[in-house]
C-alpha cells in the first residue's frame, strides 16, 4: 500500500495548480513535497537510525527550497501565497 493514492495527489494538483492534470506548476510540486516531507517526518519520529530515509527526507527538503526560490525570483505573490497556504517557514 502506498502512502499516497492517486486521487490524493489529483486533489492536491486541483487545490494548488490550475486544474486536477496540472502536476507541472511550481505550487503543486510544492505542494507535493511538503506532503511528503511530513509524511516521512512522522516516519522519522518512530525509526530514528533509518538512515535512508534521513537521506531521502534532506533531498526532499532542497528539492523543495529550490523550487521555492525559483518561484520567489520569478513571481514574489505567488510565492507568497503558497508559503501562507502551506504554512512554511522562511
């Protein structure tokens, strides 16, 4: 079983990007990461010497502040609006 289904992710596409197919925009990649960021958070939490997943967790953390100040270089409101939304810290 996967921790996130489809439909989830075509939720999360239809809330932060133009329509449920748009997977490509900057705030539904966001978006993405920042679900799964927590997801493996939590992980984590319960298995604290699972190195792998540190690992993985480190890279989805740049991966996610790259795209974040790409968007901030590129259009500041926007970037704005989905730090409000998903409630990150900067």
């Amino acid at each position: 079983m996967y921790y996130l289904e489809a439909d989830k992710k075509k939720e999360f596409f239809a809330e932060f990007g133009a329509n449920d197919k748009d997977t490509g925009s900057s705030e539904a990649q966001i978006a993405m990461f920042s679900y799964r960021i927590a997801h493996l958070t939590e992980h984590l939490k319960k298995n604290r010497k699972d190195f792998h997943t540190q690992r993985s967790l480190i890279m989805l953390v740049g991966k996610r502040r790259k795209l974040l100040d790409y968007l901030s270089t590129k259009d500041i409101t926007r970037y704005r609006e989905i730090v409000s939304k998903l409630g990150l810290r900067r």
